[in-house]
C-alpha cells in the first residue's frame, strides 16, 4: 500500500526562513502617513500632499479640503475672526435619526455646522469669507447654513465688504424638507441686496458643488471661479440622462465644459487661487470717499 505523503515535497526549513525574513523586511507605514491618488494612483506622503495644497504632485488632482484648511490656505496670517460660531443645526421637523447624523456630522468634521464665516484678509484686503465643510454631511444646506451665510452677506453690505465664498456641497438638506429649501431665497436675497449696494461677491466652486447651493448663491456671484474638474450642476447626470433618455456628453458637469458654456468665468489651480482672488480685490477695490 502506498503511503499519503509519497509524493509530497520534504519540508525545507529554509524556506520558511526567508518568507519570514521577506515579511520582516517589509516596511510597516501607517495608513495615516500615506494616501493614494483617486485618479492616478500614486501613493503620496501626507505631509508632501499637504504642503502642496492637497494637490496631487503627480496628476495635480484636487483632493478636497476641510473648512478650517481652506481658512488658513486662503487668508493672511492671523487676520481671521469668526462670525456666527455658536449657531447649530436642530431638528426642526423631527426627522428620524437626524439628531444623531448631526452629532456623528460633528464629531467627524470636528465642526458645529458645515459652514465656517468670518472676516479676514486675503493680499492685505478686507473682506467677508465662507467656506463650506465637505465632511459635515457634505456641505449640506439647512436652516442654519442659510442663516449663516445670509448673516455674512448683510454684515458684509453694512461694512461694504467684499465676500469671497468656497463652496462644497451635496445641496439642500433633505432631513430639514421645505425648510432647507427656503434658504435657497433667503441667501439670494442677501446676495442681491450685497450686490444692489455695489459690493462684489466672488465664489470659488469645489467639488462637488450641486443641487441647491448652485441654484441659489452658488451660481450668483460676480465672479465665479471653479477648480479643476469639479462637480458642478443641479441634478445628477444619471437624472438628467434618465428624464431626457439621451446620453450625455464627456465631461458634463465638470468645470472645464461649465467655462466653455459660460456658467464659470475661469478655472484656476488651487495653488494660484489666493494670488487671483487677491488681484480681483485689488482691482474691485472701492476708493475711499
């Protein structure tokens, strides 16, 4: 009878020691010290990519940026004050669950609501600044994100401030109904009576920028600037595509197709954003009387 391991291959201890040796050789890098690109795949150093604006060094993809980095990219040292810090959303319609998407929204965005305001100074300029938080339910827009900005546009037209926006958001916040949708007016009155005083409003569109926000002061400003390759419309192109039961063109949507139809005066690179927005403040810039 022949035996079970006849034909299996003797064991060679020194196999085993140079796959273990190969596994002790393998660098142990933190998931925290490294991220890929979502577009070209490389794998960057997270502080490289933050010293670079959290722009790909590769591809030059825009990763997003959160409220508060935004605020320190874009403003002189030490020249911004907050405005309307402690206003925070509730639960107005009772919503299931909402609350707590609210408390989780916080603590992962380590914000009270997905938009930051204040004053600052951007190239020695004077001006009123928002920027909304892409980790607070993606930039979402409800009653308080409406009073805040809305706030921000009349303590702009009282000081004659220019505004410069940064704008994320998935659109209006379904868990607040009718009540999210009324800031779509609300903050386009605000907007028009800034802009009747002869004030200038400049709005900087990130990806993704959609559903109410576009409709509303997304779309309004003086001067719309947008980054590369961001989302940009009302409704998705899978609606669009299934309401008119025709395919759509490459790049719909994005900003680059926006320029070309006129919705967006110019895209421009993360890195040269301030330069810009300072040299428009500059040449908007009223004359003292």
């Amino acid at each position: 009878m022949l035996r079970k391991d006849l034909f299996r291959r003797p064991k060679n201890e020194l196999e085993d020691y140079f796959k273990s040796s190969k596994k002790a050789s393998a660098p142990d890098v933190p998931g925290e010290m490294c991220i890929l690109c979502p577009k070209c795949k490389s794998t960057l150093f997270t502080s490289s990519l933050n010293e670079n604006c959290r722009v790909c060094t590769k591809c030059g993809y825009h990763f997003r940026m959160n409220a508060r980095q935004r605020v320190d990219f874009i403003s002189d040292d030490d020249t911004f004050t907050e405005l309307f810090s402690d206003m925070r959303s509730k639960n107005p319609i009772e919503f299931p669950n909402y609350t707590e998407k609210l408390k989780h929204a916080r603590l992962e965005s380590a914000q009270k609501e997905a938009v930051v305001c204040g004053t600052a100074k951007i190239g020695g300029f004077d001006c009123a600044l928002f920027v909304m938080e892409p980790n607070f339910m993606m930039g979402s827009m409800g009653t308080v994100v409406g009073d805040k900005i809305t706030l921000l546009f009349e303590y702009a037209t009282e000081q004659s401030l220019p505004v410069i926006g940064f704008i994320v958001s998935g659109g209006a916040r379904m868990q607040e109904g009718i009540l999210s949708l009324m800031q779509m007016a609300k903050t386009s009155g605000a907007v028009k009576l800034h802009s009747d005083a002869g004030n200038l409003y400049i709005a900087v569109l990130t990806d993704p920028t959609t559903g109410g926000v576009t409709a509303s002061f997304g779309m309004e400003a003086d001067i719309t600037l947008s980054e590369p390759n961001a989302l940009i419309g009302f409704a998705g192109p899978r609606v669009i595509e299934q309401t008119i039961h025709q395919k759509l063109p490459s790049g719909f949507q994005r900003a680059e197709f926006l320029v070309e139809k006129g919705f967006v005066d110019s895209v421009v690179n993360r890195k040269d954003e301030k330069k810009l927005v300072s040299k428009l403040l500059s040449l908007h810039k009223k004359e003292d009387l």
